[in-house]
C-alpha cells in the first residue's frame, strides 16, 4: 500500500478538499493509542482513500460540498463544536452520501497492513491460502428461516 499511485480521481481534489476528507476520515475511525490503530486520516491510509475513489470520487466530492455548505464554510477550516453541528446535519440530511464516505474511508482502512496485523490478521490477500473461519451457530438463523421466503421466482 505504501507505493499507492494517483490517480486522475485523487488529482481532481483541491488542497482545500484533501485536508476536508482527511478531517472527515478522522472523525469516521479516529486513532486509538491504546490499541496502537492509525485513524483513517494517516497521510498512508488517506492517500489510499484518494488513489481509490473511482466511481465514488463524484459522491465524494459532492459530500465535502455539502459539508461545506452546511457549515457555512470549508470543513477543514471548521471549529470542533461547528464540526459536530455540521457532521450531525450532513448525517441526517444526506444519509446516502455519508454511507459513501464511509464505506470508501473503511474499505481502505482494512487494506491497511498496520491495521491488518493490529487486529491480528495477517496482511496478504486471502487467496490462495485462504482464512481459517470458525464454525458459527446455525441456530441463530432459524427466525430468517422461520419467516419464509420473501422473494418470487423469476
């Protein structure tokens, strides 16, 4: 991950909205010193965030829109108490582009390899060792059986 290209989606952010999305990656995994986890605004961590938006660099940039405008301003720029103001209306006012934020900021933040073996994982791809998984309790799925099929046949 370290050597993570850019790419044109990463080169369509201003400055001002690099340091917007790395506040905003802090605020959805922040860092824990006790457990020894970078937050998901480490410059590694963001600059994946950054190379991968692809088709989702549109809602993103959108997203740092809207958090601008809801705060009156850039949210990089954005005192601590606007920030939760702000972040709290952009949450209920806009829920599908914060769902967006948040599953590219953790779906690069799990690619991370200090993450990785933070969590006890070994940082590879799972194929084609694979991951040993432990048996789970079947049980727990008798009220989804027990509701019936909820779809038709095509």
């Amino acid at each position: 991950m370290d050597s993570t290209p850019p790419t044109q989606a990463a080169a369509l952010l201003t400055p001002t909205q690099r340091r917007s999305l790395q506040r905003l990656a802090g605020l959805v995994i922040a860092p824990s010193e006790a457990e020894a986890m970078p937050g998901a605004d480490d410059p590694l961590i963001l600059r994946d965030i950054e190379s991968s938006l692809g088709r989702d660099s549109v809602a993103i940039c959108s997203a740092l829109q809207q958090l601008a405008q809801i705060g009156g301003g850039e949210f990089a720029d954005q005192d601590a108490q606007q920030v939760e103001a702000t972040v709290q209306a952009f949450r209920q006012g806009h829920a599908a582009l914060a769902a967006v934020v948040e599953e590219v900021v953790v779906r690069c933040y799990y690619r991370d390899d200090r993450v990785m073996r933070a969590i006890g994982m070994e940082p590879r791809a799972p194929f084609p060792e694979g991951f040993v998984i432990e048996q789970g309790d079947f049980a727990l799925l008798e009220p989804v059986r027990a509701r019936g099929r909820i779809y038709r046949d095509a």
